[in-house]
C-alpha cells in the first residue's frame, strides 16, 4: 500500500535512536559547538552575576551613603551588563553558523542520494513529497539543533545556576522556593501533556487542510467540468474549520498554562515578601539580599517555561528527521556493485544475452531476448507500441536491472561496471527532449566543464542545430525557455543530437521521436543523425525511414521476443511480420498524412 | 478522430466553456453556450478526459463525485457496472470502499479510466464526451464496456474522442481532424471507401491489430 497518510504523522516522542543519529552530524562541528557551551556557560555566568552586585550595591555603599563606591558598582554592572550581550550576540551566531552548516550538508547529502536513487523510486513517491523533505523537513532539523540540544542544555543550566545562585543569597528562601517546584512542575507536566496532543492535532489539520488544497489546485478542471465547487467549497469549509477549533484549542492549552504558572510564580513571590520582610525586620537578610533574591525568582520560571514550550517543536523535529533519514536509508535499486570496474574506454559492443524482465513482476516485457551489436555498427529496432522497445533502452542504462539474463558492454556485464563511468559512454536521446532552464550553450553541456565552447559550436555545427541556433536572438547564449526563443519539436531534436555529440558517447542510444516536422527540418534531422551516428555503435528504435535503411541491421520486437532479424532489404523480401510493419509505420503508400 | 495537435480536445474543453470562445461559435440546443448558465451546461455534460483526474479518497466517493449531492448505493453500482469497474472490485480488499492512494496511484491505468467512466455515468449526463477514454482498457473489456454503453446512452448524445477506429465504427457522424480543420466527415462506410486520411488510417489500424494479434 502507500504511504499517503505519511505527511499526518507530525509528532514523535524523544527517540534515542534519531537523536544519536542526528548528533552524527553535529560531529565535524564539535569545537564550534563546544565553543557555544561556553559562550553560553559565560553568558548565563554575567546573568548571574548581576543581581549580587546589586546586592552588594544596595548592602554596602548605598546603606553607607558611600557615593564613590556606588559608581564603583554602577561601572561593574554596567560591564556585566555589556558582557551579558556580548556573550549573547557570540552565542547565538556560533549557533546559528553550525545549525545552517548542518542544513547544509544535510541537503547536500539528500540531493546526492536522491541522483542516486533508481528511476523506480521517482514512479512512487510524488515530486511534492520529496520537495518537502528537501526544504521544510530540513528546515525542522535545524530546530533540532538549536532548540532541541543546545536551548535546551542552556535552559538547564540556568535553572541549576539560578537554584545555586538562591541558595548563595539566602537558603531559608531558597528552600521556601523550591517548595513550591513540585507544584510548578506538575503544572508544566499536565501542560506538556495537553499541549502535546492539541499541538499535534493542530498540525494533522493543517497538513489535510495543505493536502486538501492541493488536490483541488490540481484538480480544478475536474471539479469544474463536474460542477462540484459548493460540494468540494463545503468540504474544504469543514478541514478549514476543524484547524481552526484545534488551533484554538492549542491556544487555550497556553493560555491556561501561562497565566497559571504567573499566579503560582505571584504566590510563590508573595509568600517571598511575607517571609523575606520579617527576615529583614528580625536583621536576618540585608535588603539587597531581598532584591538580588527576588530578581532570581524572576529568573526561576523562565527556562521552566522554555522547556515545556520547546517539546512541540522537538517533536516535529524527531518526526521530520524520521522522514529525511528514511530517504537517506532507500537504497537505489541499481547499484554499483562494491567491486565494480570503471570503464575508461569502450570498444563499444553491446549484447543482450537471454534478458527477461518485468516492471511488476507480474506481467513479462521482455522474454528471454538475446542480440550482439559489434563495435561502430548500428542496430534499428522496430515494433508495435508495448512490443518492449523502450525497455531495451532502460536496461542498456541501466535504469533498471533485469530479471533474468544478462546485458553486456564490451563482453562484460552491465552491473560490473562502475554505474557513472559506464554511463559516460553511453549517450541517450530521448523522444521528449528535457530542456532545463538556461542557455543553449548550458543546455548542450548541461555542466560539463570539459566541454568548452568550440566543441559545443562544433557539435551544434556537425548535427546541423547550428542553423536554427543562429537564427535565436542572442546565438547560443540565447535563453531556452525564455519567450521568443521557444524551440520547435524537431529543433529541441537536433539541440539533442548535439548535446550526445558534444559528449563524444561511444554508444548512442536512441529513442526516435515519432511527431511529425516539416520537410525541411527532417532532412537536416536525418542528415544530422547519420553524422552522430557515424563510428559509433548505436542502439535506434526507430521511427524514420531512413534510419531503417541504413540501419546495419534491424530486430522486429514482438511482444518482448524477437520475432525477425536482418537487414531492410532481406526482412522486405522475408514478406513476414517486419513487411508489414514496414507498411505501417514507415510507408503509408496510400495517404501520406494518415500515419498513427 | 485525428492526429494529436488536431484540436480534438480543444473541442471539448470549448464545449465544457473551460475557455472563453466568441459569440456565436457553439452552440448547444440551438443555444449559444455563452449564453446558458455555467452549472446547467456543465451539468447537462459527463466527460472522461483525456488527463483524467482522481482524488484520494474511496472509490465509492470517486465515482460519487459526478453525481449532485447524495447519490444513491444503486446508482454507483450501476455505474459501476456499466464501466465494467465492477468486475475489479474482487481485487480490492474494501471493494468501493477501497482508498484509493494519490491521484490513484493504486490503480491501474484502465482501472482509473474505469472508475472516471463511472463518475461519468452516475452522472446521467445529456451529453457524454470520452476523450481516448478507454485507451489503458484492454480490447474485450472495452467491447464489453461499449455494449453496455449503447444500452446506457440510448437518447444521450455521445462524443468520442479516439485513436482506435474500431471503436466509433457505428458513430452516426465522424469528423477527422487536420490542425483544427475538418477534412473529411461521415460515417464509417462512407468514409472507410472514400480513399481519404480516414481510409488509409483505417487500413492501417486493421493491419497493425491483425500484426498485435499475429
């Protein structure tokens, strides 16, 4: 079955297992990360401090009258104060740096392993599905980081640092203090709890809400054409409303938690100024004692807070890095194998040595085939839609392994070689011609530094693409998707023919496009592809006439078998299956404009 | 029928007012169809398109989805029926009440045009427009499927968009398409003798089935 419920699941619980994982990447940023526990130790050390100067100020020079040693004191606040920011400002940039380097190289590792990833992968999971884990789910481990390791030690030890720093001040309030935590604490726990659940509910509505919406963008024609905008309007109203109650519900959580734990904080501080008032009155606390104390109260409830607050987000984290490791952990369903060989030249055979494969290991699209192609020959296969030809294709490039069998390159099997450097010599041209956004020079490279631009022009030349080319506004530097320089079909061809040429591919294989184009244009198409052909050995299903006339030899394919086998003069004259296939596809004798 | 990049489909997605045309270009009842309200000409009108389109959901929903708000449990198994959808539902655990994943990527290419025949149907439509409808459905299903829907489109008027000719031999008009003109227009007989793009055409496909069958 499929995962279509996945994006629902948006919060997990702490697991040991995805953390330790996750630290993994923490680790080439361990001195910058050890570098942040101390900014942060410093930082909270100034914040600290503060209040015992104050102390000492109020204590000491002010009870006095000693107006030196008050600006004395003034200047040292003053400092610690400075200091304070300073280590924040630090702080906060070191980990901002690690926590956007560790995306970095997140990403990178998820980009490298989705090109590595099997074509059978990108059938089953939707392009939006994988842009998601790319960017937002990325994004979330971020969090992880910041909020979820480094936030979350520095809110621990300012808790432990403010405990101390009350018990230094005054331990009979200190203890008095710590007697209302339990009460604090299970406050925080009953919100945790509640929180939790609201907040993940909040976020399953706003993931069928974001579902919703797409599928009826996509579908909108649908929806149109059937008349159904107030049935899928009602619908939509019905998800709408539903993240909108959790969504309150969630608020409701905190807006009872926060307000609560102000009222236990304003009893605690109550009993604080009873208590601590007395102790004053008996000469048993200095009045800057009380201050710097009761600023520490302060101090107490904030990291509490943070904490309770900061699970949500790392629970989304936990369940986005769930979903990033996941992918990682896909292995591609074609692989190089661990001892494979590169292949840095080809004489250029090709054998398909009893090949049979499936797509669902259910229904055969190719049974037991067997054919050799010598080095700089070309081979034409012909057949009937569905017959198995673009599966040939698929398994030469090893899109796909095959079930039974074995295909051969230069008398060695395909998955011996090294998948990248086999490829190499392998130069594909499809029917639909891929153009990515960028120049024609960009698009006849597509990156390759080795290629510089005379061999793209001498490419272009070669195939006859430079006629066209010179004739866009700007040559090749002219942009492909842009207005004005929109490509025809048999133009996006030959900018094809060239990008295989550029490449210098020492087998070429070929899926001819079957759309029709003017005659002009198909003759610079022939003539262009029997120049890319030229030495090289070559793999064509074929579509043109020409291409089956000066094919070295053709295979009719039927039903994944081959049926005939010979050249175009032989095969006519065997007056079997490929005769007719001849009529249909390649000479329609009777009206020339009728072909399928 | 024609070529693809002949204007077939514009045809419906004009009929369907999905774009706006001129006054006075089309007309529905002797009606131009600017001037009929959107929700009754669109009502009137079941299509299978071409790029069809299901959303995840059940299948019962999915086929429920053409019909006006609750449609009767009979009336999807009829429809059900007649787009021959019916005789997979043993393959799914939950039969219509079977999820179906992401733009059903859990069904197979026919099934999917099977289930958008359904939805087409439960609608009882005036008008039914299949746009190479059928092209993932195998050749005896879709004969089945054709019979039952001359039975169902008694007194409906059916357009049907097709590369396969053996499938409108009883059309009671063809119209063969060249870059948005007609060329020639008939019916099959007619035509399949006139020695035109219809002929040769045909020709050829019986050729290529004969070849398919070999």
């Amino acid at each position: 079955m499929t995962d279509f419920h996945e994006e629902e699941d948006l919060g997990k619980d702490y697991d040991r297992r995805l953390m330790g994982r996750f630290l993994g990447y923490v680790r080439p940023y361990l001195s910058l990360v050890g570098l942040a526990f101390l900014l942060m130790a410093a930082r909270i050390g100034f914040e600290l401090i503060g209040p015992l100067i104050f102390m000492k100020a109020v204590d000491g020079p002010l009870a006095s009258g000693d107006t030196e040693g008050l600006l004395r004191y003034a200047g040292l606040f003053g400092i610690v104060v400075l200091g304070t920011g300073l280590f924040e400002f630090l702080y906060s940039w070191t980990t901002n740096y690690v926590g956007q380097n560790i995306i970095l190289d997140l990403r990178m590792q998820l980009f490298t392993h989705l090109q590595r990833l099997s074509v059978a992968f990108f059938d089953r999971n939707p392009v939006g599905r994988l842009m998601v884990r790319v960017t937002s789910d990325v994004e979330n481990l971020n969090e992880l980081f910041t909020s979820g390791l480094v936030e979350f030690a520095a809110d621990l030890v300012m808790l432990f640092g403010v405990v101390a720093m009350m018990f230094y001040t005054n331990a009979k309030l200190a203890a008095l203090m710590l007697a209302f935590s339990p009460l604090i604490l299970l406050a925080t726990y009953l919100f945790r709890n509640v929180a939790r659940n609201r907040y993940r509910e909040m976020r399953t509505k706003i993931a069928r809400l974001n579902s919703y919406l797409n599928e009826s963008v996509n579908g909108m024609r649908t929806i149109q054409t059937f008349g159904r905008e107030q049935a899928c309007l009602d619908r939509f109203r019905g998800l709408n409303g539903e993240h909108r109650d959790s969504s309150i519900a969630a608020a409701f959580a905190y807006s009872v938690f926060y307000p609560g734990l102000e009222c236990l904080f304003a009893l605690s501080v109550a009993l604080i100024v009873w208590v601590g008032g007395y102790a004053i009155l008996d000469g048993g606390l200095t009045v800057g004692a009380f201050m710097a104390f009761w600023y520490y109260t302060h101090k107490f409830t904030m990291p509490i807070r943070e904490i309770a607050e900061k699970y949500n987000i790392l629970q989304a984290a936990m369940a986005s890095s769930e979903r990033v490791f996941k992918i990682l952990d896909t292995p591609p369903d074609v692989r190089t194998h661990p001892d494979a060989l590169p292949a840095p030249t080809l004489r250029g055979e090709v054998e398909f040595d009893d090949v049979s494969f499936s797509y669902d290991g259910k229904t055969p699209v190719l049974q037991n085939l067997s054919f050799r192609i010598e080095p700089g020959k070309s081979l034409a296969i012909v057949g009937l839609t569905g017959a198995g030809k673009s599966t040939i294709i698929n398994l030469l490039m090893r899109f796909y392994d095959p079930v039974g069998g074995a295909v051969r390159v230069d008398g060695r099997d395909v998955r011996e070689y090294d998948l990248a450097s086999l490829r190499r010599h392998l130069g594909l041209v499809l029917q639909d011609v891929f153009l990515f956004a960028g120049t024609i020079e960009e698009n006849i490279r597509l990156g390759e530094k080795s290629i510089d631009r005379a061999r793209v022009e001498d490419s272009a030349r070669a195939v006859n693409a430079d006629r066209f080319i010179s004739r866009l506004p700007k040559g090749f530097e002219s942009n492909v998707l842009e207005r004005g320089a929109a490509l025809s079909t048999g133009e996006r061809q030959l900018l094809s023919f060239a990008r295989a040429l550029a490449f210098d591919p020492r087998i070429l294989v070929l899926d001819e496009a079957t759309s029709s184009v003017d005659g002009q244009t198909e003759r610079l198409i022939q003539d262009g592809l029997l120049r890319l052909m030229k030495g090289r050995t070559s793999l064509v299903i074929a579509h043109r006439l020409s291409t089956i006339q000066h094919a070295d030899r053709i295979l009719v394919l039927h039903h994944g078998k081959v049926r005939e086998e010979g050249r175009h003069e032989e095969l006519v004259k065997l007056d079997g299956m490929y005769r007719k296939l001849y009529q249909l596809q390649f000479h329609p004798i009777e009206a020339p404009g009728a072909a399928t | 029928m024609g070529r693809t990049g002949a204007g077939k489909s514009s045809i419906v997605q004009l009929l369907l007012r999905h774009y706006k045309l001129a006054d006075g270009m089309l007309f529905v009842d002797g009606r131009d169809v600017n001037t009929i309200p959107l929700a009754q000409l669109r009502g009137a009108i079941g299509t299978v398109p071409q790029d069809l389109f299901l959303f995840s959901d059940k299948l019962r929903a999915n086929i429920a989805f053409g019909g006006r708000n609750g449609v009767a449990d009979d009336a999807i198994a009829r429809a059900a029926e007649i787009s021959r959808l019916a005789a997979d539902l043993e393959q799914f655990p939950d039969r219509l009440d079977q999820m179906i994943g992401e733009r059903g990527v859990t069904l197979s290419g026919g099934q999917k045009q099977r289930t958008a025949l359904a939805r087409a149907v439960v609608r009882e439509p005036k008008i039914l427009v299949l746009d190479d409808a059928l092209s993932a459905v195998d050749s005896h299903t879709e004969r089945e499927i054709q019979e039952r829907l001359r039975v169902f489109m008694k007194g409906r008027t059916t357009i049907v968009i097709t590369h396969r000719l053996s499938a409108i031999t009883d059309a009671d008009l063809i119209l063969v398409l060249e870059e948005g003109r007609i060329v020639e227009q008939g019916r099959h007989a007619e035509l399949a003798s006139a020695g035109g793009p219809y002929a040769a055409l045909w020709k050829s496909q019986k050729l290529s089935e004969e070849l398919a069958r070999s």
